[in-house]
C-alpha cells in the first residue's frame, strides 16, 4: 500500500495491549523491523502509526463503535505508557 499510495497517504492504526508491543509494530512500519526477522527488515517505510486508543484517533471513530469494540479493552490497558511509546516512535522515525 505504501508503495501504491505513497507514505504519506498511509496511516497505520494499532490495537497492541502494551506500550513494548505497540512500539515494535511502530518501529517496524516506520523505521523497519527491529528485530530482524521480517520482511520489513531493514526497509524504512516512514509510515505514520497509531494506537487506536490514542485521542487522535478514538476522536475520529463513532463513539458506538468504539465503545462496543475497544470499550471493554481500554479500561485494563495502560494508556499513558501506550500513548509516550506511540509518540517517541512518531518523533524518531516518522517521514511525513
């Protein structure tokens, strides 16, 4: 899709249940795969990246949906630690 669409008209949306999880998806959508295992490895695809719990986003989805799909999960989740792992993979990588 980024190859498609361009880097900058893709948006990656997460849903890990902790912030260590969330930032290796991160890293490996933008910077490329941190472990090198993948087939993202050492590919830097620059993509902005979310956790779907992030005001950013949960500001962008009907609150029905979400509240019937994510509701039950972001009440057991540790947002804040999510949300400062979310935000330094976006500031060290991201292109666009």
């Amino acid at each position: 899709m980024a190859e498609q669409y361009g880097p900058e008209n893709v948006v990656v949306i997460l849903g890990a249940a902790e912030g260590e999880a969330s930032g290796i998806a991160a890293e490996t959508v933008t910077a490329g795969d941190p472990t090198f295992a993948g087939p993202l490895t050492g590919v830097s695809l620059g993509l902005k990246v979310y956790h779907i719990c992030e005001e950013e986003i949960k500001g962008l989805v009907d609150a029905d949906v979400y509240e019937e799909q994510v509701g039950m999960m972001e009440m057991v989740l540790d947002l804040g630690e999510i949300a400062t792992e979310m935000q330094s993979i976006r500031s060290q990588f991201t292109k666009f």
